[in-house]
C-alpha cells in the first residue's frame, strides 16, 4: 500500500475549495485538517510552535486566535500518533505557548 502526502491550507474563505477536495478524494474535511496540522508539525520536529504559529500555517491569519480549534485538533492527532494520548511523547504542549513534535525513540 502506498500513501501520498498533501497538504492544504485552509483559509476562511476557502471552505468552497475544502469542501470540494474533500468531496472528491473522499477525504473528510476535519481529516485534510488533521493532515496539514501533522504535515506543518512534521516539517518543524523539535522546534516549539506557539498556538498562533500553527493556527495562522493551518488556518488563516483571521483564526490566529481561535485556540479551541488547535486543542481539539492536537486531542485528535494524539488519539491517532499516541500509545497513551493522556500522557503524550510525540506531540508535547507548552503550556501557555504551544506545541513540539518530538520522536519519542530518539535520544536527546
């Protein structure tokens, strides 16, 4: 099985486009969502990414304060990279700043 990475950048104003990807790689919208979000944290390993940073690359500079959207995202993203999401070791939290992805199996 093979597997191609996309990433989308979802804008406000582009929830026509969303909706169509979606509609036509059968892909749903919180997934191209969850995709981006992983694919934005994956090409930033190590590094901490404030709430604003990921919401601005993700999102759109207009949900750059839209916090919930981030943590119910990050929640979903845990569930899926996580062995135990409530004590995660892959996706980190800052508290009050943000995020890092971190490979749990490399030594620091």
């Amino acid at each position: 099985m093979s597997y191609v990475a996309v990433t989308y950048k979802i804008r406000p104003d582009q929830s026509d486009k969303l909706r169509k990807i979606s509609e036509i790689t059968k892909v749903s919208q919180a997934e191209i969502v969850r995709q981006a979000l992983d694919d934005f944290l994956a090409r930033n390993e190590g590094k901490l990414l404030t709430h604003k940073a990921i919401l601005r690359e993700v999102w759109g500079e207009a949900y750059a304060d839209e916090s919930h959207y981030l943590h119910v995202y990050v929640s979903q993203l845990r569930r899926k990279l996580e062995p135990d999401p409530a004590r995660p070791r892959t996706i980190l939290t800052e508290p009050g700043v943000g995020y890092r992805l971190v490979d749990p199996l490399r030594d620091s």
